[in-house]
C-alpha cells in the first residue's frame, strides 16, 4: 500500500468515525426535543382543560362538552403526537393520534435498532383536577412511528451533508497530498539510480524541509559511495597491475633462469647417455631417466608460464590469445565455443589482461565445477551512444550448460568469482550472474572503455 492510500484509507476511517458520533449525537438530541415537546403540548393541553374546568365552574361552558379539545386537532398541533384523557373511573373519553407522513420511508433496520436504543413513543400522564376533585388523568405520547421517521429524516439530512464534506475534504486532501509527496518519485528514481550503479546521481533541494534532510541526506551518502567506491577500484587496478607485474617478473625468471636450466640438463643428460652407449656403460639407463625427468619438468614449466603471462597477449592480442585458451580447455573435454564481435586491437593492455583473466577464469570455473559439456564464450565491442559521445564498451559473457540451476553459490562466492569481481569492478564495469532457461549458469561482465580517437 503506498503512502497517499494509505493517508487516504487512515482519513476515511477517522470520518467514518466522526460521522457515527454525529449520528449517535443527532438521534440523541432529537430524542430529548421530542421529549421537551411531548412535555409542551401536555402543558398546553393541561391548561386548556384546567380553563375549560374554569368556564364550566363559571357558568361559561356545559359541563357535557368536557374535555374539549378540537381546536387543537384541528389545528394540527397535535400533529405527531397522541393525546389521550380519561375520566376519574378510567374510561377513555377522548383520543388523538396522528402520524407525520414519513413512516412509510422508514427502513425495517432502522426502526428496530431506535426502538432497541431509545424506546419512542413513552407517555407522559399528568392528573387534571378543580378545587381538590379529580376530573381525569391526561396523557401525551409521541407518535412511535413518527418519532422513528424523523429520527431517520434527520439522520438523512445529516448523511447526506456529511457525505458531501468528506468526499470534498477527502479530494482536497488527496491533492494536497499528491503535490507533497511529488518529490519522492525523485527521491524513489535517485535511488534506483543509486541501485544500479550510478553513483554520480544527485538529488535536488526538495520542499518541505523533511524531504530536504532526506535530499541532503541522500547526496551526502551518494557523495561518499562514489568516493569509497572509486577509492576501491583505484586501489584494486593498482593491486591488479602490480600482481601483473609480479607475474610477468615470475614468468621472465622461470623462463630465463629454470628454462635454460633444465634445456642444460636435459643436454647434459643427451651426452651422458650418447657417452654411456658408445662405452656401453650402465648409465645408459640413468641418462635416459635423466632427459624424461627433464622433458616433464620443461612441459610443466611451459604450462605454468602459460598460466603466468600467456605470450599471446604481448605478441598477438586478446582474441588470438583467447582462443588459445579456449583449445587449452577443449582439448581437456569441454567444448568451448568463441564467439568475437570488434575491434579489440584499441584496448589498453589493463583492459586486455583484465578481460583475458575474467575468461580464464570461468573457463576454469565451467571445467572444474560446473559438470559441463559445452560452454560458449562471446566478446562484442559496442560503440559509444550519441547521448554518451567517445564512451564504448565490451560485453564478455561465458554461459555454459552445467549443473546450475539457482544462484546460492553468489551468497559464498570462491576465489575466483571474488577475482572476477574486484577485475570488473575496478575497471568500473558491472557483473551479472543469472541460469538459463534450462540449465547452466551465463556470467556477463560490461566494462567501459574510452574509445580510440
């Protein structure tokens, strides 16, 4: 739920609420007017009889015309009420009872919880009596249902206004709303922007003050990442290119020091043998161990050299040196596919070595772990886009058809996916890990480059 629903749906409830107090205070009040005028019109009628009781004591009026209450129903102000008086042995000598027209609107609900609440239509009795003799008792009652249709008409009247000012209170607080929380669709973009990598994204000052904290906030956290991170990645391109270094140091000695070496072992060993067999010595036998121990000794150390510095990256380039190193783990049983799309002959030799190791190692990776029989390595070259002048960048991505099938391996990454990492990142590119449809893992690597002029 986002916050305007959610400021919405907390205004509607304090309304509702507020509207069920305003009902329960009009039906409350409307009940005590009805009992103030069931009280008026028994004094009312009260005093007519006591003067009627007068003028017949005065000789004024017959005694047979009492109680004489017709002007009153005629008048209709007896409307809604029910008046009733008895003699003094209790026999009903007059009845008025009317309705107000509106109990036909009145919902069966409706009628039944007012009826449970507050018990209309109660009467109020009052004695009449002259000079100390009881004449009869006189009682006024509102018209139940009466009573209950003007509690439902008031209560109309106030729902409907009620109704009116939410549902305007409600839009005008939504606009507001809307145009306050506008700027977090820019604080919201920042940070997806932030998400993915832009560390250069900034956000604007932003009103109110709370969202400017945040805005500042935000910057100064962006400020720092982008610092710490290009921090990082200066210090690893500097840890890359000297471990570089020291392995072209290694690969230089172990090819002129233990190469020449064992090339003079391994002759010596050849004279040795060629001395023995003219004089038919035994040592025929010892030179000829000699030189295999020798020859061994020289693979291993042209494959560790290889590993080292690969003498194609110097001489002939990063797409002739990986396809060396894609026959290097064909011949090993994994078929392995390249696939180079550009012009790699502009790329620095950071850049160079870094994407050769980055291949490397998956390659590595998909012989050892992943179980697979064929792995495809692509390498494309993207110019740059009109919006970015002079910025390209190189797209290396390895997929293969192993036994992947989630990414729990990226929560305890390996060495090697660690390596791939800190390579990427120091050149300031991104790395992606995701399955394939079927099955195996696909690792996509995009690394900027400055475009050769």
């Amino acid at each position: 739920m986002d916050l305007k629903t959610h400021l919405m749906t907390r205004i509607a409830l304090i309304a509702a609420l507020c509207l069920a107090l305003a009902a329960g205070y009009v039906l409350w009040a409307g009940e005590r007017e009805m009992r103030r005028s069931s009280n008026r019109v028994l004094d009312v009628v009260t005093g007519q009889l006591q003067a009627q009781l007068v003028r017949i004591s005065a000789g004024f009026d017959r005694p047979d015309r009492f109680p004489y209450l017709d002007p009153f129903i005629e008048s209709g102000f007896l409307g809604g009420f029910c008046v009733r008086f008895a003699d003094s042995e209790g026999r009903l000598a007059q009845s008025s009872c009317s309705g107000s027209g509106r109990e036909k609107e009145i919902p069966a609900w409706f009628a039944a919880v007012y009826r449970a609440v507050f018990s209309p239509g109660q009467e109020l009795v009052r004695e009449i009596s002259w000079r100390g003799k009881p004449y009869g008792r006189v009682s006024v009652a509102v018209n139940a249902e009466g009573q209950i249709a003007q509690a439902w008409h008031d209560l109309g009247v106030l729902l409907g206004l009620t109704a009116i000012t939410v549902l305007s209170v409600c839009m005008l607080v939504y606009f507001a709303i809307t145009r306050a929380l506008r700027p977090t669709r820019t604080i919201l973009s920042g940070f997806e922007r932030l998400e993915h990598g832009d560390l250069s994204v900034r956000l604007p000052e932003l009103e109110p003050i709370e969202l400017q904290k945040i805005s500042a906030g935000f910057n100064r956290l962006a400020a720092s990442l982008e610092q710490s991170i290009a921090e990082r990645a200066e210090l690893t391109r500097k840890l890359v290119n000297v471990q570089e270094e020291e392995r072209r140091y290694l690969a230089r000695e172990l090819h002129d020091e233990f190469g020449q070496c064992l090339a003079a072992i391994n002759a010596v060993a050849a004279s040795v043998t060629q001395t023995a067999e003219q004089e038919r010595s035994s040592l025929v036998s010892e030179g000829e161990k000699l030189s295999r121990i020798a020859g061994h000794m020289m693979v291993a150390l042209r494959s560790m050299l290889n590993r080292l510095r690969p003498p194609g990256i110097d001489e002939l380039g990063l797409v002739e040196s990986i396809e060396g190193l894609v026959a290097e783990y064909g011949s090993r049983g994994t078929q392995v596919q390249l696939d180079a799309n550009g012009n790699f002959g502009r790329l620095s030799e950071t850049i160079t070595v870094s994407v050769f190791r980055i291949v490397q190692e998956c390659l590595t990776n998909v012989s050892k772990h992943s179980g697979a029989t064929r792995a495809k390595v692509r390498l494309e070259w993207s110019e740059p886009a009109q919006s970015e002048p002079g910025q390209c960048s190189i797209d290396v991505t390895v997929e293969d058809d192993g036994r992947a099938d989630d990414l729990s391996f990226v929560r305890n990454p390996g060495m090697g996916l660690l390596g791939i990492r800190e390579r990427v990142a120091a050149l300031g590119g991104q790395l992606t890990l995701r399955t394939r449809e079927s099955r195996g893992l696909v690792v996509h690597a995009r690394i900027p480059v400055v475009a050769a002029s």
